[in-house]
C-alpha cells in the first residue's frame, strides 16, 4: 500500500465513523448486561461452559447434547457423531485450556479464538498431550476451534497430531455456528419455567448479534452506511455488478492490510507503555526480595520475578508472570520438570491463596492487569506459607 492509498484509506474509514456515530447516537435505548460488562476471551468461554454445565432434571446434560448434535451436522466428515454424554467434567481454564470436557469415553478440547488470538507455540499440541496424561487415549479426543469468523490454527499448533485429528476436529466461528445454534436449535426449545436461562441466553445471543453488527434495531444504520460507503468510493462509475465486487475485494485487501499494519503498531506501543509501567514495579519487588530471602535463587524461567524454594528435596518455583491477555498471574510449579506434579504437601499449604484449578502441576491465582500490589501480596503470602511449611 502506498502512501496515498493508505491516506485514502484512512480518510474512508475516518469518513465512515464519522456517520456511523452519528446515526447511533439517535438509536433508541438498548441495554446489554453483556455489553456494559466488556468481556474477555475468558468471558466467553466461561459463558459457554455454564451453559454447558445445564443439567434438565431428567439429569440429562440436554445443551451439551444439543451441541454435539450440531457438531454432527456441521462436520459431516467427522467422527463427533461416537460421542455419547454420560457424565461429563466441564471447566473453563483448567490446564490453561479454555473449555474442556472430559467424560467416560471422550474428551474435548475447546480453544477460544473469538478476538483472533494468534496461537500460541504447539498450543493444540500441549492440550492433546495434557488431556493425554488424564487416560484418554488419542482417538478419544476431539477439538474444537473457536474463531470469531471461521480463522483456522497454525499449523504450528497442531505439532504432529493435525493428520491423525482431521476427522476429530471442527472449526467453528461464533458468527457462523455459536450464534445460530443458540437462536436456533437453543432457545427454541428452553422450557417456559427455566426463565433464568432464557434470560442469559436471550442477552448472550443479542451481545454476539452486536458483536457481529446483527442486531435488528441496526438494520437502518446499516443501510445509511452503506450509502456512505457506495458514495465514499463511488461505486455507481462501475456498469456492472462483477466490477463493483472486484473493486471492493481490492479495498477489502486494502483494509486488511492497513488493519494488520495498525495492530502490529498498538503492540509495538502497548509493549513499550508496558514495559515502562512494570519496570519501577519489577525493580522494586526484586530488592524486597533480596532483602528477605537473600540466600534463595531467582528463578531463571520467563517470569516478572521468580524465586526458587527448597521443598522436602525439591524446587518450588514461586513466580509471577502473564498470560497473552495481560493479564497478571500468581504460580506455583516444580522448577525444572515441565508438567511433573508437585508434591500434594505444598499443594495444601498454598490451598487457601493459590485455587487448584491447575491440577498438581501447577496452581494459580489470575489479577486485574494492573492489579501490581495485590499480585505481590499474593507472591509474598505464598512464599511465608512455603518457608514455615
């Protein structure tokens, strides 16, 4: 893209927002419980999981049921159709995977995509081999992949499993399949007594339907802005109507292009603000620590600070770090054996700071990204518990 058509490209897009602003300033008012909320990639999935997690009381697991139904016609190709539902473990975030089930006969793994992560290195990879270590074997496991528009995994994520998983694995998007399997095939058929449920599902429905621009109260800004959009790019000099789709491909690329560019520049920037903002934090926690447990070694791992506790002949790693969305985390793991089990005496002596949702590999406690004091609180709690241990 050259200078002048990213000029253009940015006066379009300043042109549009510009209308658009204006016609929803005099829509009606509508209210979201959802929306004044700002859910996150982990909103999501607990959203999912809870609704996952419905039991009738027949004690059929009847959302599950219906979902997997949905998988079954969606990817006719695959094997979904073997899943039978017994008594399924539903959690949201346990091995950092986002939503996983885990009954009798199969496991599935769900990654949530809906704000186009990127993947993380052999992310799919590491929650096979995980749901693995939990006596599954292979061909028990499924996955699914959960993008906002339909974006497939890297191929990096998958490591050496993509062959053998192509008939066990489903991409979704939350456009094209969460969305009409709630209108559709959910809410239809919830009983008239179950009002809470309809309730949270009418609200999640009509939030992804804003995500995505569908709400029917938005039919009239959309027709506005895309007469803002046919005149903004004059789209009447094309005689017919392949020539106008071509043309608005090119822009298409154009915007795709301009958008990465964008992203790419908020990370450069949000990094550096980051860094800046946790530098004096990191410098100051590092000196506490060295004064009160100068002879303990710092932890060599990717952390903010870590330090290395000896415990019954092991290494507890105490460390505080974060995840992909920033935010700041908590952690306890076994310094230098990846995915080995921590001793279960430090697991109870840590239970009433550190939750055991990580299993015995590792537990941990999520803080609000700038949430600094409360995260060391939680490191220096840990580590009292740990030394009088």
């Amino acid at each position: 893209m050259n200078k002048e058509e990213l000029i253009a490209m940015l006066e379009l897009a300043d042109y549009y927002n510009i209308g658009k602003n204006q016609l929803e300033a005099k829509q009606p008012y509508h209210l979201n419980i959802i929306d004044e909320l700002y859910i996150n990639e982990n909103g999501h999935s607990r959203i999912l999981a809870k609704l996952l997690q419905y039991q009738a009381e027949s004690k059929r697991y009847e959302l599950l049921e219906s979902f997997i139904a949905y998988l079954c016609n969606e990817v006719k190709s695959g094997l979904f159709g073997t899943i039978n539902v017994f008594h399924p473990k539903i959690t949201q975030e346990k091995e950092r995977i986002d939503l996983w089930v885990r009954d009798k006969d199969y496991a599935i793994i769900f990654e949530n995509k809906i704000y186009n992560a990127a993947d993380q290195e052999a992310q799919l990879s590491r929650y096979i081999d995980k749901t693995k270590e939990y006596g599954y074997r292979e061909e028990q496991i499924f996955v699914v992949y959960l993008s906002q528009n339909g974006g497939e995994p890297a191929n990096q994520s998958w490591g050496h499993y993509k062959t053998t998983f192509q008939n066990r694995f489903a991409n979704l998007s939350f456009k094209n399949h969460i969305l009409p399997w709630l209108a559709e095939q959910v809410l239809p058929n919830i009983r008239i007594k179950e009002m809470v449920l309809r309730s949270a599902i009418e609200q999640y429905i009509d939030y992804l339907e804003g995500l995505f621009d569908l709400r029917t109260q938005n039919n009239a800004i959309r027709m506005e802005t895309e007469k803002i959009i046919v005149e903004k790019l004059n789209l009447d000099q094309f005689e017919n109507d392949f020539d106008k789709v071509k043309f608005l491909q090119s822009q298409i690329d154009e915007v795709n292009e301009l958008y990465n560019q964008l992203a790419n520049l908020k990370d450069k920037y949000y990094q550096e603000a980051r860094e800046k903002m946790l530098a004096p934090y990191i410098q100051k926690w590092n000196d506490e620590l060295k004064a009160l447990y100068p002879r303990l070694e710092k932890s060599k791992e990717g952390c903010h600070v870590g330090l290395l506790v000896p415990f019954r002949g092991d290494y507890v790693n105490v460390r505080i770090s974060e995840d992909d969305d920033k935010q700041m985390y908590c952690q306890i793991d076994k310094y230098g054996f990846e995915n080995q089990e921590l001793n279960s005496e430090v697991i109870e002596i840590v239970d009433t700071i550190l939750p055991r949702h990580g299993g015995n590999v590792c537990v941990w406690k999520y803080f609000d990204i700038n949430d600094f004091d409360g995260v060391f609180k939680c490191f220096k709690d840990v580590m009292d518990l740990l030394m009088k241990g």
